[in-house]
C-alpha cells in the first residue's frame, strides 16, 4: 500500500507493507545509504535515524508508525560539497575504519547535540554506549564529536 | 635465480594467490626461470598490470589488494603517486578485480605494502623513467636534465611535455626490469604525510561505499537458510507455502542447501523466517563440551612439529616454571554480516563481494559450481571490517546459487546476524604450555608447546573447497585439510618462537588436524594468543628472578630496534623500574615483533581491578611502534590503535558460546565486545625509520595488548589469569 513519508525535509511516496521496517524502505525504495542494517536487532546502532530530531533504531520502525513524522538520514544532514559540521569533524579527525558504523554513530551523535550542545567527552562516551564499533575508531569518534559541538553541530 | 619453493606440505591458504598465479609467469626462452622482481611483480610481471597514463595525464592504478577499513588503498596511491611524481587527485585506484588487476591472492597478514606497495614503488619509478627517456626523444634534450613536476617533463629551457602527451607512446605491455631507482626518501614528498583517506568523504556523506549499497537494475533479494548444528541434514521443508508468499521469486534448494529470493528485501527476510518454522532437519556433529574443551583438543589427533631449536646445557640449579594458557573461540564479529551481489547472465557469472581474494574466491566458486575460471568475474567492493576471513567468501558463494535460480536478475544476497554469527570460522580456541628456567637474572631454559585447529581454511586451497555453502550441496563438496604453514609467517604457531635470546629454546606446533568447530584466519592468526603466553611467562619468569618486567625483557634483547620501541613505550609511560600495583591499580608491558619479521611493538596498559565485581577496567594505554618507513601516519596510528582496542574487546570480553548441540553466539547480547564508556585512552609512539622497508603493521598491536593487560591485572593484584578472557567469574575466582 502507498504510504507517505517525509524524509530529509522531501514528501515521498512508497509502496510498502506498513510493517516494513524503516530501514528497508530508506535503503531500497528511497536508495538512501547512510542508514545501514548491521542486526536488525537494535543492538548495534548502525541503522539510527532521527526521526523528529530524536534518534531512533530504523531496523525495527515500522514505517507505517511514522507516517507523517519527519525522517532525517545521514544525507538529509549534509552533502560531500556543504556537510553538516558533525560530518566535516568525522572526515577531519579521519574517524573512521571500515566506516560502516559511522552513520549510526553520526546521528546518534546528532541527537545527542541537539539535547546538549556542549556535551563534556563523558556525555559523548554516554550518548554512544549503544553503538558499536567493531574497528576500534572509539576514540577518533570521540574527538570528532566534541569538534563538531565546538563549532555548534546542532541541526 | 631460485623460483620460490613451496611443497604442498608447505601450502598455505594466505599464499594461495601466488601459487595460483604461477601459471601467468610468462614463459621465457631457454628454459630459465624469469628474473627475481621485488615485491608482487614477482606474480604479476608487466608494468601495464599496474599502471597507466591517461591521456588527460591522470594516473590509473591496479592492485590486487583491497581495502578492508585498513587504509590501504590510500597508501597504496600515495606510494604511485610519489613516484610518477603526481598529485594524489590525479591518481585513480582500481582494487580486487579478477577482470581488470593484478592477482596479489589474499589481502592478508599486514603483507599489503610489502607486497602491493614494493610492485607499485618499483613500477612507478620504472614508468617515471620511461616517460623521462620518452619526453628526452621529444624535446631534444637528455634525459638527465629534464624534471617532473606534477605529471609534467620540464627542460632547462622551459619547454615541457605532459604525462598525457606520451601515452600514445608509452608503451607499458612490457615485463617491469626493477632496475629504475625509487626516489630515495628524503625526497619524499606525498609518502610519509597523513594523506587523508580516499574513501573516507563518501562513506560520512551516504555515498554508495559498500557492497550493501550497490543496486543493479532488476535486483532482487536474497536470503539463506542454515541448518541448526554443523552437518546436519535437510530432511524436509514446506515450499509451498513458502512459494505462496508475497514476492518471492524462488526458493533454492540443493541437498541442505536452502535459500529464498524475493522482489523486496523484508520478503525475503519473512520467507526466510516461514523456511525455518517449518524445515526438518537430522544428524550433524556434536560440538566439544564446553567444560572441557581445551582437554578435548588436545586430545584429538594432531601433526606436530618442532619448529624452533637452539641447545644448550641447563644450569644445575636453575629455577623451573612451568605454565599453560588457553585462547577461546574468538569470532571476527563483523559490524555488519556478510553481503553479496551475483548475477548470472549469458552463461557469464559476476559477483560483487567483499572478499579479502577475488582470484582464489573465483577459483574456487568455480570447483564448487562447475564452471569455468574464465566465465566467472569477482569484484571487490567494500564490506565493514573483517579482520581476517569471516563469511564473506561464503556470502559471495551463496549469492552465486541464488543468481542461477533467477537467471539474467542479480541477486543481493544479505547474511541475518545469526547467520554470520554462528556459521562464519572463527579464531581458534588455542592451548600454550610454557617452561622457562631462571639463573643469575636469565632466562637459561625455554620450551614453549601451542596446541590449535587451523588458522587456514580460506578459498584457494587446492586439495579442498573452503566455501561453507557447498558443503550442503547433494553433491556436498569437502573443506581441504589443516595445513602447516612456514615459518616465520606461521599460522598457529606464528610468533611462537620467541625473540628474546635464550641461550637454549624448543618450540613445537601441534597441529590440530579434525575441526569439531569451524575455524580460520582471524587477526593474527596465532600470534595473539602466542604473544599473550610468552609475554605473560616472561613475567612470571621476571617475578621469579626479583627483577623489573621493562628491564628483564631488555637484558634479553640485543637488536637496537627491539630495545628503542621498548625504551620509547616505558619512557611515554613514564614508566618506573620497579614499579608495584595496589591491589587495584596497577600497569603491565607486552611487546613482540609480529611475525618476527614485520612491525616491533611495545603496548604498556594501566589496569583498574573492581575487586568485588571481578570488573577489570583499562583507563589507559601506550604503545610504541616501529614499522619501518612510515608511509601514512595517520593511517599508521589508526591501524595500531584500532588493533590495541580491538584486542583488548577480545582479551576482557570476548568468547563463542556453544553447547554440545550447536553455537549459542547469535548476535550481540550473547557475543559482547567492548563498547564506548569503557575505551582507554590511547598513547602512539611512532619511530619512522625512512630508510628502511616498510613493514606490515596493520595486526602488529594485537599480541602485545592481551599481555599489557594481563600483566597488569597481575601486577594490580599478585594474581594471575592465564585463560582469556578476563570475564568477571576468572577475576573473581583469581582474587578468591
């Protein structure tokens, strides 16, 4: 059945099953790539989405249940030309390995921004406890979370 | 020359890609064995494998070698872009792709920059200078006075010439010599600088970056159904029903082999779920019991083989320790399981994977399906980080069945998280027995035993095929046999033969040969559990002797470049001879030379001990590294200390559930790793060496942080754990 959702500030239609998990729809109707299955479990935060500005597991929303609500992924945040100063400190403080995490760890870090513009590093450690990293890039995560917040991340 | 000699015996699956490719050494006249070239030219032998030049003067760049997360393929370009002498933008990189580059076999073993990067250094200089003699003919002049910069040939008398301008000429189908010069080192301009990564920018942005993002026109989707213990057999299933379902497209059954494919991907998922409800299934194997596994491995049959002797008389009154060790199960735990695209189309196969091997996958998809190498194409195209062989090559083999059900439409075929959890092989539970004998502050006696399955059971071996699903098939295909691997590259004996100079040492591997759980290469193969043993028995032997851990070590170590990454650890540290714990807090050292031929590392871990949880904590961590010529220290620095973390998850947390009946490690709750509040801070010295190789550090850290942070539990309490991992019932049970 067509169902309507606004995702990164655009009104979108698709052809789903309301029970879909958001995540499918976001990756294969919409061809949107940030938000990325990692457990379909919500343990590992690899498919967090804001929805409404508030971080949530995309792997188990069903899109039926956010109709109306706006939907932001990690495209909606910025682009490669004009990224979004939580993106720009990932790329400048090289906060990745394989990179598969960082969408997840990026919008839960957006969230976490959006509460609390000038997290201390505990806040940051706090906010990201329920995302994995499997390459040990913690750290550089970390760091590029506090760059981002002192150059007033917030969306 | 000596062509490299490899007996069967010695054939391993991390060097099954150059055996593989022995058969495109060309041939040469008179019979003689083709001149020694450094590096991966050795295998692949023309420099037009590695190299050309556009006519827009940009730079395109073959490697057999892929990116994993490691960073490779950025090193890689700045290496050819140093010495073609062309800005980093202007080079483009082509990785991991049997139709189009080189076959470096297996992206493995910190061996990348070794292999990959030598071929490129040699190759780019050699293309450098014939573009130089090219551009001389041209503008008149010698070639000795002619300059490049930025792609383009200067004269003394200002004239030039851009790369672009000579490729008509070029001419790069001919067999690499090696005998231009490299630049030297000092004049190094894009090497040895934090060039940032290449793929980093679109994988921050939702740029498609992984094999999970690619969407071919048609695609469909694709899942896998496993059966509920190793072996067992598929009896029945109800296919009708499933068939009924929305959107499925196909179910694919061979033998035990069961998958689905459907029109969308929650389909698929739901079709998968409807299979296993009602599948039947019978027999399998009985996993060891749990309680008793490292007894019940060491009891099966087992190849051993004394790989290290050095004699010498024993002291008479000498002091004996003996101790053993044990390794778990560790799994590679990938952030995401494992993906595929296949499509099979005019008789021709392609599949998308993320593959640490596209030539020794292809050859092996191959055996297992009939086929032929020619009309099968593997490309490389990122997966999260795998951290050795995870089931990757798996996925890709599945997506290749899927493919030929729904001929013409490429299927992508995503492993669910139990999937890869339970059925992807894992690092070896493994058993090291230590005996060292102290007189006058020495070391005068070492015997140092490590039982383990295989450590190699990648694609590519040529007695077996090593890909899971087509060992389900009716005509149900069979793994290849546990192999001894040469030292000093080892396999679970890599790092097993202690550095520290002993007057009188044995070492013996013994080879595990049955495979009551599915094991391979998992990071380091061996070394961190063998690391973890040596550097917690060199303590022991330190506490014995009444002298210092940092001092100890040094008094065994002559080599200056042993001693300097120990030295600079302690002196980041500020580490003091003597030190004592106080029962909760405490700092212990490891150190190892990975492989005993790559990176030299020292790690020095700072311990917090909850004593009534049996919580241990690791606020802080310091390591020195020398890995050679540093070519990207950044990417250096993020390797090193992605490994030490890495490790330290495996060393506090990490082990695969199982019962007699089958793996209980299904997703993250029951297969913890260590998570954001409780990484340490970490503290890299890095010691360039500019003049010297450049050597594989990308698994270097991993050894000498299990044992940092054993040894300093054990310096935090006067307590010793020596099975990993340090759960809260060991730290418990330890201070009892």
């Amino acid at each position: 059945m067509a169902i309507s959702l606004k995702v990164n500030g655009a009104t979108r239609s698709v052809d789903a099953e309301p029970d879909t998990p958001l995540l499918y729809v976001l990756r294969n109707d919409l061809e949107l790539n940030g938000a990325k299955y990692g457990c379909g479990l919500t343990q590992c935060g690899a498919c967090t989405v804001l929805v409404n500005g508030a971080a949530r597991r995309s792997c188990v929303t069903p899109v039926g249940s956010i109709e109306g609500n706006e939907v932001t992924t990690l495209e909606g945040l910025g682009t490669l030309d004009k990224p979004h100063p939580l993106q720009k400190a990932f790329i400048d403080e090289q906060a990745a390995q394989c990179g598969y995490c960082a969408s997840g760890m990026i919008m839960a870090a957006a969230d976490l921004l959006n509460r609390n513009p000038q997290p201390q590093e505990a806040d940051v450690r706090a906010a990201l406890a329920d995302n994995l990293c499997r390459c040990g890039t913690h750290n550089r995560i970390i760091r590029a979370v506090l760059r981002a917040a002192r150059q007033n991340g917030r969306i | 020359m000596d062509a490299p000699r490899l007996t069967r015996r010695d054939f391993t699956a991390a060097l099954g890609g150059i055996v593989l490719s022995f058969s495109l050494v060309p041939k040469v006249v008179f019979g003689q064995d083709p001149a020694r070239l450094p590096g991966s030219l050795q295998t692949n032998r023309t420099l037009d494998a590695w190299l050309r030049i556009n006519a827009d003067g940009s730079v395109t760049v073959f490697t057999g070698k892929v990116e994993l997360g490691q960073g490779i393929v950025t090193a890689l370009a700045q290496i050819a872009a140093e010495e073609l002498e062309v800005p980093l933008s202007r080079v483009t990189m082509i990785s991991g792709d049997t139709g189009r580059t080189p076959n470096e076999g297996q992206t493995a073993g910190s061996q990348s920059i070794e292999q990959s990067g030598t071929a490129l250094r040699m190759a780019g200089a050699e293309v450098r200078a014939l573009l130089i003699d090219l551009a001389a003919k041209k503008l008149g002049a010698a070639a000795d006075t002619l300059k490049v910069t930025d792609g383009v040939i200067n004269a003394p008398d200002g004239r030039k010439v851009g790369y672009g301008e000579l490729t008509a000429e070029a001419d790069l189908k001919r067999e690499a010599t090696a005998k231009a010069r490299p630049k030297p080192a000092a004049q190094h301009k894009i090497v040895g600088k934090s060039a940032p990564r290449i793929d980093i920018p679109a994988k921050m942005t939702g740029g498609a970056a992984f094999v999970q993002d690619l969407r071919l026109p048609g695609m469909v989707h694709g899942r896998v159904v496993r059966p509920p213990r190793y072996g067992a057999r598929l009896d029945s299933f109800d296919e009708a029903r499933v068939k009924a379902m929305p959107g499925v497209i196909a179910v694919v059954r061979d033998g035990s082999f069961l998958g689905v494919v459907a029109r969308r991907e929650e389909q698929a998922i739901n079709a998968r779920l409807v299979l296993i409800e009602f599948a039947k299934w019978s027999g399998g194997s009985e996993l060891p019991d749990p309680a008793k596994m490292y007894e019940q491995l060491m009891s099966l049959r087992s190849e051993d083989r004394v790989i290290g002797e050095k004699d010498a008389p024993v002291p008479v009154g000498a002091k004996v320790l003996e101790a053993t060790y044990h390794r778990p199960y560790q799994a590679h735990a990938a952030i995401a399981p494992s993906c595929a695209v296949a499509e099979l189309k005019d008789g021709k196969l392609t599949v998308w994977t993320h593959s640490q091997g596209v030539f020794p996958l292809r050859a092996t998809i191959a055996r297992a399906l009939g086929l032929q190498p020619r009309d099968i194409r593997c490309i490389h195209a990122e997966g999260p980080g795998c951290y050795g062989h995870n089931g990757a090559d798996d996925a890709a083999f599945d997506a290749a069945m899927l493919a030929r059900a729904v001929n013409g439409r490429p299927v992508r075929l995503q492993w669910m998280r139990d999937d890869e959890f339970k059925w992807e092989p894992y690092g070896p539970a493994m058993t090291m027995k230590v005996k060292g004998a102290v007189a006058g502050g020495r070391v005068v006696g070492w015997t140092f035993d490590v039982w383990s399955q295989s450590h190699n059971m990648r694609p590519g071996d040529p007695d077996g095929i090593n890909l899971m699903g087509s060992w389900y098939l009716a005509d149900a295909k069979r793994p290849g046999p546990a192999r001894h691997a040469a030292q000093p590259n080892g396999a679970g004996d890599r790092n097993a033969i202690t550095l520290y100079d002993f007057p009188r040492q044995r070492t013996t591997h013994h080879l595990i040969m049955e495979n009551p759980v599915r094991t391979s290469a998992l990071r380091t193969l061996g070394a961190y559990a063998n690391v973890f043993a040596i550097e917690s028995f060199m303590d022991e032997l330190a506490a014995a002797a009444g002298i210092d851990p940092v001092a100890f070590r040094l008094a065994h170590i002559k080599d200056e470049r042993e001693r300097a990454v120990i030295e600079a650890v302690a002196k980041a540290a500020a580490w003091k001879p003597g030190e004592k714990g106080d029962g909760r807090r405490g700092r212990g050292i490891g150190y190892a030379r990975y492989k005993t031929v790559a990176t030299y590392i020292a790690v020095i871990a700072e311990v917090e001990v909850n004593r009534t949880a049996g919580i241990v904590k690791v606020p802080r961590i310091w390591t020195s590294a020398d890995a050679g010529q540093i070519i990207n220290p950044d990417g250096l620095t993020n390797q090193i200390e992605g490994g030490v973390i890495q490790s330290m998850s495996w060393t506090l947390h990490e082990h695969v559930r199982f019962d007699r009946n089958g793996i209980l490690s299904e997703d993250w709750m029951n297969y913890p790793i260590l998570t954001m509040p409780d990484v340490p801070k970490v503290e890299t010295v890095l010691i360039n060496r500019p003049n010297e190789r450049a050597l594989g550090a990308g698994e270097a850290a991993q050894g000498p942080t299990a044992a940092a942070i054993a040894n300093a539990f054990a310096a935090a309490t006067g307590r010793r754990i020596r099975e990993l991992p340090l759960t809260p019932e060991r730290v418990k049970a330890a201070l009892a």
